[in-house]
C-alpha cells in the first residue's frame, strides 16, 4: 500500500452487504429498509479501496443474481465484493455521472473520464460502459497523476536487450515501435524510452489520447477522441514545427501510420505502440491495417515485444520441487538442468506468492535484409528465418531464462505466453 493512504479510513464497511458471504434476504432487507449508505458514499468506498490497494481497474459486473465487483491488480483479478443486483443500476448510475456520460443511455457503450483525488494523490480515471445482459458492466481505469516516469532500466530488460534498445534510440530518425496485447505496459516503456534520449537540444513531442503522464522537457498534444482533431492532423501541425522525436499514443489506422510513417523518414525518430502478439507479428499488424510495406520497409528501425509477469515475492520466495501437469512439461522441456522457485505466500505480498511485476521481452532490430523481405511482402517464416540469423531472441527464451533465474514462476511464463 503507499503510504500515505495508510491513515484514510474506510467509511463503509462493503463486506457487510455482500451476498455470497451473509444471507441474502438479511441484505436486502437492509436494501429494503434503506439502512444502506447512499450509492455515491458507496461508489466513494469502492474508489478509495481500489487506489489503496494500488489497484489498475474496478469492474462493476451485473449478472442475473449480482453485481460483482472486482479489481485488476497487477494483471490478475481479485473480487471485492458482491453486492445484490437492485443496487447496480444506482451505481451505474453514479459513476456514469462522475464520466459525463449520458445517465439514461443504457443500450449503447460509452466512454469518458473524471478525476479523483485521494490524499496528496491525484488518479486520471477512464471509464467505459456496455451493455449486458442483466444491465451495464462498467470498467474503470485509474491512472495516477504526475505518476514518476520509469527509467528504462527498471523494465526487465537483459542487458543486451537495454543495449540494442539504447542504441536504436541513438539513431536520429526512423520508427521505432513497442508492441504487445492490451495491458502489457506499451505506454510505460515508450514513455521510458523518450525519456531515455531527452535533452536540450532536442524538440520532443507526444501525441496521445489522452496525455497519460506529463513530461517537462516535451509539448504534449492531446488529440480527440471525435474526428474533430485527429492524431494525423495533430502530427502534420507538429511536423510544421521542425521536431526531432515524436511520440505517438498508438497507430490504430493506416492513416496515422502512414504519416507516422512520413515523419519518420524525414528526418524524425517517431515512437509508437501497437497491439500485437510478437515483434514480427507487429509488421504484419501494421500491413493488415492498411500501411504500405514500402513505407515500413524504408522506415521501420526496430520492434520491441513485451509481456507482463508477476515477479516471485523476494520475502517468501523459495526452492520447490514442480508436480502440476504444466509445470513438469516446462522441466522436462529444460531436460532438468535448472531449480525452480515460487513464493509461499507471506504478509507483503498479501500470501499470494508474487510482489511487483517485469517484463516478458524481445527485442527485433531490422536489418536490410529484413527490410528487403517486408519489401518483398516477404511470409513471416522467412523474417523469422532473417531475425534468428541477426541473433534476435524471443520472448519465449527470454521467459524461461527470467523463470531459470528465479524471477517469476513457470505458471506466469505460461499465463503470459501461453
Ligand atoms: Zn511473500
């Protein structure tokens, strides 16, 4: 927990009305005879918990005897509390509010956002909503406010990983990509990466959707999440005002990766994220939606691929000997060289085994060969083929040396990489 919200107590005990633990009936009656607190004091509980508990998102799950609602912390979900269903839609209601969203749209999605402060702290929440079967579901996400940038050392990677990394940066123009699936920390990294190669003589911007953390030494652009002011518009204005590197929130689109594109080959280092299942596969991701591969032939400098994993609890942490079907398939597949390790649980990490997370990673540097072959609408094997030869290391490798040398279990590498 950060520490400062030690001394923030809780004003309402939730687990009194959750319905799986007491009787039902006892709970609605409580409901019934309004001896519950308003539906803002609860939403207001339900918040502060999750920033204590250094949650990432809530979700506010209707089923047909329920609303559950849960937390996602460190990429795991943990339940909170189930509360009966008749209090849903007054939830909804309120956190619909808060996001101004339209209260009484109930059969499309929406999305929006509001800010919440706890302490001294200060949490950027999105909140989106769709419609279910027995009512909205609704997720938030908490970001906090001037949250600390994380320097490219702390994010897992090896050594030569960091080294290659670094020296793509170095170089004064092309694009440069982080890939992975949702909630593998993409943004994180790239942030890390711009910060990595700040300086006075550089004239940085970022482009996003929204700004997610402030930067002092670059000019932030936030485009909109209607037409009226797109990222492409955005990165012709910026591209008027002679900048060196440009971070862009995500190509979605063939657009924005063209000019993603344009921006790099005249003279810029542009720095992006896609959502995809390995390096290679982001070529791929980036032709599929309509990017020429002439543009990212003559652009493209280097992809990195990462995955989130909980790291083993440095407390409890112990040697054990793997019995589960899964795991006796990873030792036999390391032919019983290595020892293994996991954590027993204890009171810092909350008994579950695991404190922190790193990164899963792998890093591709394109060479011309590789270039040639994306020309060459050349098939993913062949690229492949190019990496290994280029001393590419994936991220399978790079999970099982992090699982080797005790960082995280072999449960995680499977979570992870499936
Ligand atoms: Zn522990």
């Amino acid at each position: 927990m950060i520490d400062d919200f030690k001394n923030i107590p809780s004003k309402v005990n939730l687990e009194q009305f959750d319905i799986s633990s007491f009787a039902k009936d006892k709970i609605r009656d409580l409901f019934r005879t309004g001896k519950v607190p308003t539906a803002e004091v609860m939403v207001d509980e339900i918040l502060l918990r999750a920033v204590k508990s250094e949650a990432t998102d809530i979700h506010f799950e209707p089923t047909d005897a329920e609303l559950r609602i849960r937390y996602g912390s460190e990429g795991v979900l943990k339940k909170l509390v189930s509360l009966p269903r008749e209090i849903s839609e007054n939830l909804a209601n309120v956190l619909k509010t808060k996001g101004a969203l339209n209260a009484f749209e109930k059969k499309k999605p929406q999305d929006g956002r509001f800010s919440l402060n706890v302490g001294l702290h200060q949490f950027d929440i999105r909140i989106s909503t769709i419609p279910v079967m027995f009512g909205e579901r609704i997720a938030l996400r908490i970001l906090e406010k001037n949250a600390r940038v994380t320097s490219l050392d702390e994010l897992g990677f090896t050594p030569e990983n960091l080294i290659k990394v670094r020296n793509l940066l170095h170089r004064p123009n092309g694009l440069f990509i982080v890939t992975g699936p949702s909630g593998s920390g993409k943004t994180t990294t790239t942030y890390a990466a711009v910060n990595d190669i700040q300086g006075m003589e550089k004239n940085i911007f970022t482009v996003e959707n929204p700004v997610e953390y402030k930067l002092d030494f670059a000019s932030q652009v936030s485009a909109s999440s209607d037409k009226s002011f797109t990222y492409v518009d955005a990165l012709r204005a910026i591209l008027r005002q002679n900048p060196n590197i440009i971070m862009l929130g995500e190509i979605r689109e063939a657009e924005t990766g063209v000019v993603a594109a344009e921006a790099a080959l005249t003279g810029n280092l542009v720095l992006s994220t896609i959502l995809s299942d390995s390096a290679i596969g982001a070529i791929f991701r980036l032709i599929s939606i309509g990017v020429p591969p002439y543009w990212l032939a003559s652009t493209l400098i280097g992809i990195v691929y990462q995955q989130l994993v909980r790291k083993i609890c440095t407390s409890c942490k112990e040697e054990y000997q793997p019995t589960k079907a899964d795991e006796s398939s990873f030792v036999s597949m390391l032919a019983g060289e290595a020892k293994f390790y996991h954590g027993k649980g204890c009171e810092k990490c909350d008994n579950s085994g695991y404190y922190g997370r790193t990164a899963i990673q792998e890093v591709l540097v394109l060479n011309d060969q590789m270039r040639d072959l994306i020309y060459q609408h050349a098939s993913i094997m062949k690229i492949k083929d190019a990496a290994r030869a280029s001393g590419f290391e994936s991220a399978f490798q790079d999970g099982i040396n992090k699982v080797k040398a005790g960082v995280t279990t072999i449960s995680e590498f499977y979570r992870a990489l499936g």
